[in-house]
C-alpha cells in the first residue's frame, strides 16, 4: 500500500514527513527511555515540547505578545460553550451566521445567555454588505466562522476589516478551525480565535485556542475550572493532563510548516491548488458547479455539485477506485467536496483535475449529461 | 537509546507491543493509504475501529448489555462537570471524598448543584466503616473515586459492595481513572463510571465514559450538546470529531490484554507487582514507608516516603540516574510513588525493588538513616 491523494475535510492528511517522524520517534522518543505520550506532561523533556510547539506557532503566527495560547480539548464543538461562559457576563452576543457551524456555534450559546442571530440569508453562499447586516455596537461580543468548513465559504481580510470597522470595540470571536495557518492573518483584529487540531495543525483531539489577555478573568462563577480561559493560560494549559501526543504531534506539523517557508509560501501554494480546482469547475461547461460568490470561495474547502444525485454517488464510487480519499459531500449539502489543507500537495489536485475532466467527458460522451437539460 | 523501567503515573507506560504496532501502521496504516489518524471519523474503516475497540473493551469488562460506552474528551476533569450536568437534576449528590482526585470532583460539582461531602478524614489513607459515614438514601448519586492515584488509596469489592448496599437505589458514580482494566470487577453496581484514558487505556486525550441506559436523558436544559451523554449515547460518540489516534490506540490496548488473558490473568500479575513492592516497603525497617491502611493500598499506585526530605530528593536523583521514570511524588503529598499500570512488567518492579534495597543500605551504612531518630 502507498499513500493514496487524501481530501478529506477532517481529521485530513497530515505532511507525509511529520508522519515518518513520527514512526522514527517509535517506539522511543529522542532520550527519553520511553515514547513521547507515556511521559508525564509535568516532565523537564515535554514541557520542551510543549513551549517549543507554543513558540513556532506564535512565529508562523506572527502572533503579539498581549495573546495567550493554550492547547485544549474537545474540538471548536467546546468552544462554543466556553467561549459564552466566559465573554457573555450577563449580556448578549451578536453571531454571524454563514453557514453549518456559526449556525451551531449560536444555538449553543443560547443555550446559556442572550444570544442575537445576524444571519446571511440561505443558501450560504457569502457574506451580505456589512452595512446591512445590523451588528450590534455594544456585544460582549461577535462571533463568526472565518471559514464554513461545510459550505465552503471563506472570509479574507477585506470582510474581516469591515466587520471589525463596523463593530468598532466590540472583540471579534472566530471559528478558523479549518484554516487557520492556511495564510498570513491580522490576528490582532481578533479577541478570541479557535481551531480543532483535526485541519491543518494535528491529530483530532487538540485544540488551539488564542486569547487576548484582557478577555481572561470574566467566566461566570458556574465556569468549571477546565473551561476556564483565565484559569487554563495560568496553568499552562495543564490544569488536568493534556492531549500530549497531539500537541507533539502539532509541534511537528509547525516545525514543517517553518520549513515550507512559514505562511506566506503556504499561502501561495494554497491559492495556487484552490485556483487551480476552480478552474476546472469553471471550465466544464455547468458540469460541475461550486455555488458560492467568487470573492467568498474558500481556498481550503471547495464543495461542488454535479448534474444529478446519481452523477455524484457514481463520482464518489469512481474517486475512490481511482484511489482518492474524502470527496463525498458532507451529508448537510451533499456533493462533492475537496479539501485542499496545506498538507495536500497541489500533484494531488493536479490528479483530482485530470480525474474530473476524464469523468466529465465520458458522461457527456455517454449522453448522462443531457439528463440536466 | 532504549525503553526505562517506566512508573510515571500518567501519561503512563504502554505495552511495547503496542508502541510497535503503532509504528508499523505510520505513515500508512492498513489499506487506508493513509494513516489511521488521517481518515474521517465517519469513514467505513474507522467506524470498524471504534466498533472492534467497543467490543473487546465489553468483552474485557464483562460489561452489561444496558450500558452505554462513550469515547469522550477533556478527562476525568471534565467528567466532574459532565456528570452533575447530566444527574443532578436539581437534586443533591453526595460525594464520598477519600483523596485529592474525589476532593477536586466535589467541588467542580458544588459549582453547579447541592452537594454533599462525605470524608474521610485527613490524612487520607483508607475509608472509615461505611456505617459511619451517612450516606443519604435520597441523593441523586454518590460520587466516588475507586482508586485514588494521588494518595493510593484503592477501594475493593468488598468497600463497594458495603457502600452500594448502604446507599440502595442511589446511583454509584465513580472516577476509577487509574484502576479501570486493573482487575475484574463488579460494574452493575455503578450507574455511571468514568476514566481518563493515560493511565491504563491508551494516549491522553481520550476518556472512556460507562454510563447505564436509564440514566441518559436527565441531562438540564443549560447542559451542552456536547456534554449530554444522551446525546454523545445517540450519535456513537461523535456528536463531533472524537480523538480518533487515541481510540485507535486504546483499541490496539484492548486487544493487548485480551492476548494477556484477560483481566483475570492481568489482575494476578498486578497483585503479584504490588505485593513485591509492598513487601520491600515493608522489609525496610522503616526506612521506606507507606501510610496507607492495608486493605485500601493501592495496587496501581504506590506513595511511600523516606526518612528525611533530602533523602527523597537524592532517591529521585539516584533513580534517574538509574534509568527509571516517573517515581517522584505528586506536589500534593510529596515523597515518592510508584505506579504499577498494566503496561509495567513485573521485571521492572523487581528492578525497583533491588534498587530500593541498595540505596537504603548505602544509606544506613553511610549514617544517613540516623538523622530519622
């Protein structure tokens, strides 16, 4: 067996490398007598990890020094309690609704305070102008999903710079599970930031959390001591043992990142492979279709439909013979999708093109096509 | 470099075997073309994963048809939110608290609740006689640590069954962390149990819940999505994406010990391991000692002291030299522990036992035995 191009939308493939690594640090790790995840988190040899992994991250992050960083559990789902347990204080928050998960952000925090919806109208295929969507000028906070790993719609910095201008000291609260470390980002503009490792950071069961300092100390008294940000960054991120092998494994995936020349040159190779994937949608004539406004297409997540619900079940089938890995839609929108993480090579799109061109014309060939009418 | 006598009390001491499973399944496990951390959750080949791993883990326990088993994040620590979320129902608890790990549940849990404490007094080193302890017949549970990994307090068949008779249809809700898989025993009597998976189940990150079926669904209405064991019961433990690398590996654990013969053939070791170490302690003339009553000493996790603090620090000292890990004390209490999981073979334990036996007579030889008076 060899590796086979891998698209899945998460947990997606990790750097080739980092894996190998991996192997080589098995079953010992460096001089420890023992592998990296049967040490305790307290040790002298993985705290190194850990702050190592903390540095390189504030380093391709570029990230300033009024920011806390800490390696948590429970995915982006967590975050959306803990985020309200401990920004609402009482009052309410305005979320941005663009697609599947802001939309399960906000329903769990209703749960737990007064929430506002300010919601793009379905189907989420972008964002409408910031003027008309009403934010609030006196939120605990706004939250928003930086990047719809389902919809596949992805704010760049133009929307981040009118929402932020709109809300003026209102502080931003993103999702960007599924593309963060994708590209350059103005961090600053944001109070809190999280991301589920599963993407473009590590293992399923890290997740990394960014906090301005002056948003520690405000949890509700109910606040369990875990999911407490003041009480997580004073502790190191260990108030209990945290995912070690994850955040080893995250380390590793920075170190390659650092490597591949930080994030302005991954950036360049992710809008290469996105551009590339949405110019072949574009060239098949409707055959293959991605909904979403142009400026708003996520260069991480492309979804993209065929002309019949057969097509599409016969292109997963096809895809996966031909040795191609997660491009069935999620079961929301359905279709296909591609995730284009930057530890997918753009060979691996350059094969997912020529594969989608060679299934175009033999269904057009075969007359499927004019099924569409 | 090569594998350390390894006691660290968690993360902990995996089977080797294991270790070298893992490393022969990266970077491509199976016929994947991809590693097992790089697949979807949802994916035919990782739903057998956690499917294989739920049934040997059954298997092993012996466990009831009407028990749910949840993979689950944030550890043990999370659990002392999770579970008087789900149970408390606006009623009140007792929580028995016989060490440090019971103490810290009972006091995340009077966060959100009526609790209860029942203590055993400090210091802790055993439980008083259950007639004495006043356990209400009207609570919503009793809360209990079966193994305290701190103090190496254990509670066995017979504590439980005096403490589940007194308290009848109460629920027993116990944090068996660091003893779960350690021995046969009696689960039925327990409505909810709970283990943070570093310990004798796999990697950190990952934590195993046991839960009865007719305690799901008494969640509050506050209570997170991702936190209502109903729900997690519902959607196979991946309401979202669960730590797939850690199941993986708790699984490869699972079939480690069944290739063992099971909890029987595991539980003769361990009390072989422990009864040896014992035996050195007790062999000491004082020079080593161990607080705990006889029949609440833990066989997982042994603390003991010696004479002087500077003696314990030297014996840290001296057996890091040596080559072992772990054997420093937690801060709470001080000296040294020895954790005896699974994964630690009675090899080693003789190797710590020789080692305590020369440091101790190079001691009393030197002198240095004499500043105890």
């Amino acid at each position: 067996m060899s590796r086979l191009w891998n698209f899945s939308a998460g947990p997606a493939a990790l750097p080739t490398e980092v894996l190998e690594q991996m192997q080589s640090e098995l079953p010992e790790w460096q001089e420890a007598g023992a592998s990296v995840m049967e040490i305790s988190h307290r040790s002298k040899a993985f705290t190194r990890v850990i702050e190592g992994a903390e540095a390189d991250l504030r380093e391709l992050l570029n990230l300033p020094r009024n920011y806390r960083v800490l390696f948590l559990q429970g995915g982006a789902t967590l975050q959306f309690t803990q985020a309200p347990l401990n920004l609402l204080q009482g009052g309410s928050a305005d979320y941005l609704v663009t697609g599947a998960w802001s939309q399960k952000a906000a329903k769990e925090a209703a749960r737990l305070g007064n929430v506002r919806i300010v919601s793009a109208r379905e189907p989420f295929i972008g964002l409408p102008a910031v003027r008309d969507l009403r934010l609030s000028s006196d939120a605990a906070y706004l939250h928003l999903c930086t990047n719809e790993t389902i919809h596949g719609v992805e704010l760049f910095e133009e929307s981040i710079t009118a929402l932020a201008t709109a809300v003026g000291n209102v502080p931003l609260v993103a999702d960007m599970s599924s593309h963060l470390l994708s590209r350059p980002m103005a961090l600053s503009r944001f109070g809190l930031l999280y991301a589920g490792a599963q993407k473009n950071i590590g293992p399923a069961g890290l997740t990394l959390v960014i906090i301005r300092d002056d948003l520690l100390g405000k949890a509700s008294a109910q606040t369990p001591a875990l999911l407490d940000y003041r009480m997580q960054a004073k502790n190191g991120s260990m108030l209990n043992t945290p995912p070690t092998f994850a955040i080893y494994a995250a380390g590793l995936v920075f170190q390659w990142l650092k490597r591949q020349g930080g994030l302005a040159a991954i950036a360049a190779q992710n809008k290469e492979k996105a551009d590339h994937l949405y110019a072949a949608i574009a060239a098949s004539d409707g055959f293959y279709r991605n909904p979403v406004l142009p400026e708003y297409r996520s260069r991480m997540n492309i979804p993209f439909t065929l002309p019949t619900l057969e097509l599409e079940a016969e292109f997963v089938r096809a895809s996966e013979a031909a040795g191609f890995i997660g491009l069935k839609g999620h079961k929301f929108v359905g279709g296909i999708r591609a995730s284009l993480y930057n530890a997918v090579p753009l060979a691996a799109v350059q094969a997912l093109v020529a594969f989608m061109r060679d299934f175009a014309l033999a269904r057009a060939d075969s007359g499927a096509i004019e099924t569409v009418g």
